[in-house]
C-alpha cells in the first residue's frame, strides 16, 4: 500500500495558500495534518460509514438533501480546492468523482424545490460551491431567487480561508441577489446593522412575525449614501457611572449621548424597576440609533425578579446589576444566566464570590443569581477578577458606595475595553490607589 492507493480512493488536495502556512520543520504541524494522507485512511474499521451522516436517505431527487421541512442541501458541485482528510463526504467529492452538476440533473434539482411551497431556506454545499466560476453561481442564484416561496440562499464555503485568491469582485458581484431578500431570525437579535444600513439609504423592511420570529427583508443593490454619523455611548460602560450615581449619596450625574436601543436597554429598565432615578433626557436618533443623555441621582433601591427574558438586553451588565442588588432592599433574582458563566470568565461563579467576600448575602440556584440586599455593604474585601474587565469594574464600582475600601487583584484588562473608567470615576469623586 502507498499513498497513491490513498489519493486513488480519496482525493488529495491542498491550496498554494495553505501550503505556505504549512511550517515543514514541524512534524505535527496542524495544517499539514489537515490535508496530508496517510496510510491508516485505507483501514477501514466496522463501525465506519461510506455515509456517516445519512444524505442519500433524505435525498428524494439527486444532489439534493431534504432533511428538515423548510430547508435544502444542493449539493452543486463535488469538488474542493482543498481536501480534508476528516472531510464526512469524501466517499462522494474529488475530481474522479461527477463534480459538475449536469443541467438535467440541475433543473430535476430546481424543480423539486419549486414543487415544495414549504422550502424557504436553500444551502449551497458540495464540495465547496465557491470553487463554480462567478458565471454558474450567479446563474444559480438566479434561478433561487426567482422562486417566490425560497426566502434564504446560504453557500457553505470555506474558499475564504482555503483559497482567499479565488474570492475576487467577480465571486462577491455573483452573490448579489435581486430584488428582495429576507433574513428569518428565530429570535430577534441586535439590530444596530439594519439601522446603520437604513441611515445610509438602505431599504430595509422589519416584520414581526406571531410566531415570536423576526423577518427582515433588505432590497438588493441598493445605493448607500456616505453620512456623518454620531455613535451612541455604550450603555454597558454606562452602567457602572449609572450604578455609581445611583448608590454614592447625594450624587446627581447626567451621563449624556448613551444609546438606547431596546435591543440593549435592559439595565436601564430593570434598574428603574427597582425604583432606581434615571431620568430620560432628549431622547433623539443619533447614527439611526435612538439615544438620550441620562440624569442619575442617587437613591433607595428595592430588590426585584429579573426574567430571563432580559438577559439578551444586558448580557454585560450582569455583574453591576448585582452590586446594585445588594446596595436595594430585599432579594433580587436574576433569572435564566447560563451564559454568564462562559464569558471571559465564570461571570455568575465570580460576581457571587465577590459579593460574598464584601459580606453581601448571595446564592446560585441553577441559573440564577440570588442577592439579598440590606441597605448597605460592607465592603473590605479583596476582589479575584479572573482577569475579567467587567469583575473589576463592577466590585471597583461597589467599592465606591461600600462602608469599606474594596481592592480588585489586577486592573490591567479594564484598559481594552474602558479606557477612561477610572479617571471618569475619579472625576466623579471616586478615590483609587
Ligand atoms: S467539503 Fe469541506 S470538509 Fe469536505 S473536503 Fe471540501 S472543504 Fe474539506
């Protein structure tokens, strides 16, 4: 056996690009593990599938995978300008195999999705479909989006970073889609990109659908005009000025320009149900975004039920909110924080143990986060930050209202993204040595 019998069975390949990040005097270089053959490919043992993932037994019509209702794979092509050796469809892609998709076999294709109302959604696969020249995948997309019910054409490719040369004007022009395309997000998510297109002459329409999702159509080739744009201030580095304000007596800030997309707004809102005094002043579009300058004045906090559903609104603001909660009166629960917990740090595991080093009663119960205010916290404590910007900012923010002074055991990661925080708080009037 040798390594022809290997590129005899599966097809062996690696781009000028990848080669030349391949660094040879390394023998477990990773690149070149991806793409180099080896011998041990032609065992083959029981529990290996020609077909591990089960394509031909969705495939009403070749080339095509009908798996889920409203989607499709289109396998357009069986060819790659790279080959990887993990690669599950290499039993059917490389060039010995039928990699150009012949047009009976390419109109069988486009009749079945148009015969299926239920398809919205078409995959472009392969093989990796960005190896077609610029001409076939504009004619492809063509013929898409000329079926009314197919909302989404997505290309699975990883050209970009297998064969970066290929991806030329040429590719991206091929990729226009006319006329309308709608995106169906499950979810809603942050839409400061389809603000930021609109404010420079996009057409974009927003539909919320009564199922919960979100359909967001944008017209092809638009023309989008250069404007001066102002961008809002970040409401998670808001937060903490906003939290300072709110538990230093006495104080009476106006933070002014803070953006206030409903998208991010949930501190905001969840610290004015805690009786929290931030007023709302001239609140304007600045960039397409809604904005408003913010006035803070200290006051009695009460503790509350933070839902989950919140949480996509405040994500960052999680550790703040909790020093707000112990300075309130009563138990805050701040429901549904799993993904705190994969931040640059346990954020849920280290906000607790912070709280609880400055003598602030605090528990997890699942997924949430537990904090029984009492007014006041003592403070006295120093602070682990697992290197974590956000740590050290909300337990340095704490400091500045607890009986005690608080330490954090290192500040430097703050400087990445918060540079001004402490000479802003010092301007305030806070004090750091
Ligand atoms: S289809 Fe994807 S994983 Fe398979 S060889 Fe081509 S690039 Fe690699």
């Amino acid at each position: 056996m040798t390594l022809q019998d290997v590129a005899r069975r599966y097809a062996v390949a690696i781009s000028p690009h990848l080669l030349s990040l391949v660094d040879p005097a390394d023998p477990k270089d990773p690149i070149a593990r991806q793409f180099l053959p080896s011998l041990e490919e032609l065992n083959t043992l029981p529990e290996e599938l020609a077909d591990p993932i089960g394509d031909s037994a969705h495939s009403p019509v070749p080339f095509i995978v009908h798996r889920h209702p409203d989607r499709v794979l289109f396998k357009v092509v069986a060819a790659c300008p790279v080959y990887c050796r993990f690669c599950f469809r290499r039993e059917m892609i490389g060039p010995a195999k039928e990699n150009a998709l012949a047009m009976d076999a390419l109109e069988a294709a486009l009749a079945y999705i148009a015969g299926h109302p239920e398809i919205w959604e078409v995959i472009l696969t392969g093989g990796d479909p960005f190896i077609l020249t610029p001409r076939r995948m504009a004619e492809i997309t063509g013929r898409l989006a000329a079926i009314s019910h197919v909302k989404v054409i997505r290309w699975h490719t990883r050209v970009p970073v297998t064969d970066p040369e290929r991806v030329n004007d040429d590719l991206v022009a091929a990729l226009h889609a006319p006329g309308c395309t709608t995106v169906v997000e499950p979810i809603p998510t942050r839409d400061h990109t389809e603000r930021m297109l609109t404010h420079f002459g996009a057409e974009i329409s927003v539909k919320d659908e009564e199922d919960g999702r979100r359909a967001v159509t944008v017209r092809g080739d638009a023309e989008l005009v250069g404007v001066p744009i102002t961008v809002p201030g970040d409401p998670s580095s808001a937060a903490f000025a906003i939290a300072a304000g709110l538990i230093c007596e006495g104080s009476d800030i106006v933070l002014e320009g803070v953006l206030m997309n409903p998208t991010r707004a949930g501190f905001i809102e969840t610290v004015r149900d805690m009786g929290g005094d931030v007023e709302l002043l001239d609140l304007r579009l600045e960039g397409g975004e809604p904005a408003a300058d913010l006035r803070v004045r200290a006051g009695t906090l009460r503790g509350v039920d933070v839902p989950p559903e919140r949480a996509p609104s405040m994500i960052d603001e999680y550790p703040v909110l909790a020093v707000l909660a112990a300075f309130a009166q009563g138990e805050t629960r701040m429901r549904g924080l799993a993904e705190l917990r994969v931040k640059e740090s346990d954020r849920l595991a280290a906000t607790a143990a912070g709280l609880a080093a400055c003598g602030v009663e605090t528990a997890i119960e699942g997924d949430d986060l537990i904090v029984m205010g009492k007014g006041s916290v003592p403070g006295g404590a120093t602070v682990e930050t697992h290197m974590d910007h956000r740590i050290a900012m909300a337990f340095l923010t704490l400091g500045l209202g607890a009986e005690q002074p608080v330490t954090v055991d290192d500040i430097a990661m703050i400087a990445t993204s918060f540079p001004a925080f402490v000479p802003l708080m010092t301007k305030l009037g806070g004090q750091f040595r």
